[in-house]
C-alpha cells in the first residue's frame, strides 16, 4: 500500500538502469529528492548514489 501524505506527491517507478542514472533523470524535474542509507554502519560517509546525486542533480538532495 503505498504511502498517502496530504502535502507530498509520492510515485514508485521500475526502471532499467542504474540507480544514480535513473535517479538523476528523475530529479530534472523533482522539487527535491529523497534517498535513504542502505548501510547504517558507515554513518556519516554516503554511498557512491547518494554522493552522485549531491554532486549532480538540479534540485536538493536530501540523505536519511
């Protein structure tokens, strides 16, 4: 069941490709991207995608 909150606008996609590619695609027209940690043993270091997107996409990033 997918998550309903009555301010925010939230879509599941499949897409082939990698992670950090279809995730920037997406962010061209995205207020904001949110991503979590897969690894919450390395606190404080982000992922290569999380670090991509910070890098790279147009709109804020925001890692939990």
């Amino acid at each position: 069941m997918p998550h309903v909150h009555a301010d925010v606008d939230v879509e599941r996609r499949v897409v082939n490709d990698t992670a950090l590619r279809a995730l920037l695609e997406q962010a061209e027209e995205a207020r904001m991207v949110v991503v979590g940690q897969r690894d919450r043993t390395s606190v404080g270091r982000l992922g290569s995608t999380s670090r991509g997107l910070a890098e790279f996409a147009p709109c804020p990033v925001v890692v939990i």
